[in-house]
DNA sequence: GCACCGTTTGCACACGCTTGCAAAGCGACC
DNA sequence: GGTCGCTTTGCAAGCGTGTGCAAACGGTGC
C-alpha cells in the first residue's frame, strides 16, 4: 500500500555491480563471498538502507526465527518478569518473540497455536492454559518445537519445565512449625492449575505428617483482591490460624493486608504468611514476605537452549525438573 | 530441518480437486468463490491441517500484519499493563505483536527498528528510549507507520501521544496546598524523560504561582528502590517536605515504605504522598496512594487505530494529548 | 603451456502465496 | 440461436530470498 517499496537485494546488486546472489551471501553467515565483493555490496546496502526480509528468507529457509510466547495475565508480576527473561534470552539466541495474549475468551490456546502455525514459529512456548492434544500433535508434525511452562502435562514431545511445587509446600509447613505455629492453613484460588495444586498438596500431605489439619480454602482468580477475601472467610473462623501459606505472592499480599488493616492482627506475631514467586512486591518493606523464588533465568534459558537445538530428538520424553528457592524474609517469626 | 514439511495450498487444492487459486481465494476475505467449492477446500484443508503461510502472504500482499512493541523494563508494572492493552487490541484489529526489548545497551531502539524492518512490521510502537532521526526515517520512507507513545518527540511522520504531565504536575499542587501543606517536593529519577520532566516542571509552576518553592531531588532508575533513596536524601533535610509528588507510583511506593518504616513518619498525617500511573500496587491498601491514572486503553486504542487506518496521510503532524485522570485515595489528607 | 585445485560467481529454480487476466460457465432476454 | 452480463475458475507471473550446480577465476607445480 505504500508508494515506496522496500528496497530489494536485487537494487543492491545493480549499485554494487555484482551479482543478486553475492549480496544473499553477503548476509549469509557462512556464505562463500571474497573480502571485495563483501565490501562493495555492505556499502551499496548501507547507502540504499537495504534490510533482508525475514519474511522471504524464512520462506526459503524454512526457519523463520519467530518464536511464539503464548500468556495470559501479561500485566501480572510473575508472568511479567518471565516474559522479560524469555525475550531477553530469545534476542540473545538470535530469534525474535512473538507475543500471543491469550486474555478474554477460553481455549484461546488453540487458536494462539494457531496463529503460531500461520506465522510459521520455529516454537511455541506456552506460560498459561493448555492446549489440546490435537493442536500440539498438529504443531509437532509440523516440526514446530513446543515448550509446556508449570503446566504439568504429560504429554510426549513438548519441553516441560517444572517446579517442585509439591516438595516447597512441605518445606514450608516444616518451617511454619518450627516457627511455632500450630493451626496452619493454606490460601488458594479456584484456578485449579497443576503448580498450584501441587504446593497445596505438599503442605497438607508434610503438615499431616506432623499431625495437623491444614484448613484450605479457595476463591476466585490468583490475584491480590482474592487474597482479601481468604483472608476475611479464614480469619473470622473460630479456630483462627497463625500460620497461612498462599499459593501466590499477590494473594499473600491481599492476605496480609487484610490481616493488618482490618483485622489488626500484627504479622508475623501473631500470624506467618509465606508466598510463592518472589515477585518484586514481596520484598518491599510493607511485606517484606517469605516466598519461593521461581529460578525465572533459569526456566527462561532452559527453555531457550532446547527450542534452538538442532538435534529433535522425537520420541524422548524431555522433562525438567526446577527447584524453588526459599527466600526468608521477615513475614515468618525467628527467620 | 524438519523431516516433515508443513502442509501447502497446493496438496490442499489435489485433495479438494480444485486449482490452487480457489484454494487462496478461500482463505482471501471478500475474494470470488462459489459455495460450493468453498466447502470443499475448507474440508480438505481441515483435514489436512492446512494453515495459510503468512510469510508467503505478506510477501505478496507487502503487508506482515506485524506490529512491533519496542519496550524496556516490560516488567514494570506500568509498562506491563500497557503492554496487555496493546496486544490485545492489536490481536482483535487482526494483527498480531512482535516484542523486542530493549533492555540492556543503549541504542537498542534502532537496533529494534531495524529488527521491525526485516519483518516487514506493519508498524512499530515505541514505548520506550527514542530512535535516531535517521531510522525514524527509514521506517516512514519504507511505509511503516511509528506510534510513539509518552516519548514528545517532535519528528514529524509518526503518530505520537502525550499525557498532559505538565497540567497534572499543577493539579497535584493546588491539591497538596489545599490540603495545608506547605514544604512541597517533588521526587524524580535522574531518567530525564519529557514526561518526567513535564510533570516535575508543572509541579513547580503551579507551586511558584502559590508562592512556594518545590525541593526537588533526581536519583537512579524510576524504580521502588529509588524511591527509598529519595525519601532518604528527603526527610533527613532540616527543612522536611509535608508534601510530596513522586514522578511515578513506583517511586511513590518506596518514597511511602521509607518514610513510614525507616523514619515513622505517617501518612497521611505528617506527609502528603502522590504519585503518577496508577498501577495495581497504588490500590493495595498498604499504600492507597493517590495518583493520576494513564488512560491506558485509550493510548492502546488510538495507537491501533491509527496504525490499521489505510490512508497514510503524509505531511500532517499527527499528535494526541490525552488527560490523566486524578485517582483520589488515602495519602493526601482531607479527600 | 598444461593439468590441477580451491575459491568465487552467476544462473536458474524453488519456497508458498496472491492476483490480473482471460477463458469458461450459466442464465436471461430479445 | 445469438448476444449480453455476471460469476467462477485456471493460468501464469510475480513477491524477495537461499542454494545446488557448473562455469569462471586465480594461483601452483611440473
């Protein structure tokens, strides 16, 4: 639609006096070009403002360089800072992100996958939801490499990076109970997801093993305003607990808040609150939380070194297992 | 590399017995097809799996349907939100993001620039840093429309959209000396962004009107930590501000911590905070910080607008000023 | 001069798609 | 039946690039 064009790799040629070819190698690492036909043609390039087109040389190629990060709850702090680990790393791989928000809208997975599929991504990295069998068979056959962020599924071919959400649950059980605690409780959304189930399981399951019933509630989306209101069902409770672990930092916060402000219950005195996810909230001074730090650097280059692996080993289950690091802050009593 | 190759329109075209035109002419909007053979192609393409290669479609048509977003610190929660609203919208104008960050070595915006080239981007929105003149150009000569959001560049070609930071700088005064204070300071980080500036200058006009002289201190990155540093360098002053305007909510956090937790200082009793963006923190009830809140899905959706609109009318200077909305909470007295 | 070898270069085809153009099909009307 | 008009369809020419292949080149060693 616009009057002027892009500049092709044929214009650079003609200014250069050299074949279109020569310029393709030019900017083909690796290409067979002597030093001064080399240089000829980056000046050519350079006076006319030529760009290769990704668009042609992935068709050719066959390899786009795109790689597709398919997310909901973008402006969320977790999901935020993996994003920034993800592009950042990508960059560095030479690649490029595609980002699909998948907000609004169910089984929007699948028609991000899709998207994928059009824009031929060299992968998918997908940090929210979880699509169907069909769809990644679909992706896979097509030779798109696929990475599963705590999504915990099983099934073979995609990348799944994992935490151990069910061992940091009883890490932190045990340290609530050092800490003196005796009615422990466990603060969790309606979302369901493996990760967050996960830890949910493993403090009830160490708590149990100390001899406590851990209270459990559920309500709505992982968010602050969530943490609010478990907190105003748990600390009306008669047996109020004095120990809460929330399945997430934001519905800590929200937690904590409520405990404070409307409750005036001081933390950790008279209750411990521990998070999950070291998001940047949890270390400022009104919450100063102990939480699991999510390795995001960690999860991010795994994820990266396996999309740009040559080598597609089929068949292998490929599976990694990360683990959380307990960042002890003062929302626990005797740190 | 793939032993299995993605699936054309030519094996669609075999199956459903047409040629390969009907096949493109089905996945074209508007184009001439009968019922009849629609139908076909579209079974023989479901059961294939076939997905248009928009690679090879924006390489024809000369139009990717890639937006790039050219952003740092996407881990922020500002930018974050920001970030959420715009590919979304993009996503339903039928477009669809590419993220380049621009974390990390200066200059990078270009650098970016120059990646949204090789894509062929549509169009690219700057959030953040401000490219050379000459790229800029680049980008319009190629027909590449550039959104720059909060950046008060003057260049003409690009669409560009302001807040009105230097009236909001002035509302917030008035607010402050209504509210009795009368040591008024502004805290800024050492950024020097014209938004920055712009809300510090207005601060201080206003204030100068009234008869007041604003303390102003600059220090780091526009950042929670900063914030700290500032309320330190602040309250330790003989002359202790009772009132004072963070240039970001994220400094106004910290500024907020330090002064209460480090200084017992309380707010808003003896101090006067507010801040600028009205990020989700601003609303948790540990800081109910008053502020002015970015539009931010009207800058979303002037920004789509814009870049999807066909006319591309040269010449004119295309600039939006939209209005900060103030956000009264907590943490100036008398609301 | 000639055979040999390694490097550089150009040609031409392929990648998967869109689209102008003309031919074909189909009714309807005189 | 012939003419006109409209819709549908296939052909083929591109879009900008990578790359195999063979030809050209340039330098040795005899």
């Amino acid at each position: 639609m616009s009057s002027k064009l892009f500049v092709s790799a044929q214009e650079v040629a003609e200014r250069a006096g050299v074949s279109r070819s020569a310029v393709s190698r030019t900017f083909t690492p690796g290409a067979s070009v002597s030093a001064d036909t080399r240089r000829r043609v980056l000046e050519a390039a350079e006076a006319l403002g030529y760009h290769v087109n990704h668009l042609a040389r992935g068709l050719m190629r066959n390899e786009s360089g795109i790689v597709c990060l398919i997310v909901s709850d973008v402006a969320t702090p977790y999901r935020s800072a993996l994003l920034r680990e993800l592009t950042l790393q990508l960059q560095n791989a030479g690649k490029v992100a595609m980002l699909i928000n998948t907000d609004r809208s169910d089984g929007s997975v699948d028609r991000a996958l899709r998207q994928a599929i059009r824009y031929r991504a060299d992968a998918s990295v997908i940090l929210s939801g979880l699509p169907d069998k069909s769809i990644t068979q679909l992706c896979l056959r097509n030779g798109q490499r696929l990475v599963l962020i705590n999504r915990d599924d099983d099934q073979p071919g995609p990348l799944k990076i994992n935490l151990d959400d069910y061992e940091s649950g009883g890490r932190i059980a045990t340290a609530f109970v050092r800490a003196g605690c005796r009615t422990l409780a466990f603060a969790n959304s309606e979302a369901g997801t493996p990760s967050l189930m996960g830890r949910e399981r493993g403090f009830i399951a160490a708590a149990a093993r100390l001899g406590i019933e851990v209270i459990v509630e559920r309500y709505g989306w992982t968010g602050y305003e969530a943490g609010k209101v478990l907190a105003q069902r748990m600390l009306t409770r008669t047996e109020r607990p004095d120990a809460v672990f929330c399945a997430t930092d934001l519905l800590a916060c929200g937690f904590m808040d409520a405990a404070r402000h409307q409750f005036g219950i001081s933390v950790p005195d008279q209750l411990c609150i521990a998070g999950f996810d070291d998001i940047e909230q949890a270390s400022w001074s009104s919450y100063d939380l102990t939480t699991f730090a999510q390795p995001v650097s960690m999860i991010a280059s795994h994820a990266v070194e396996w999309l740009s692996k040559a080598e597609n080993a089929d068949g292998e289950d490929h599976s990694v297992r990360l683990t959380a690091e307990l960042i002890w802050r003062g929302s626990i009593r005797g740190g």
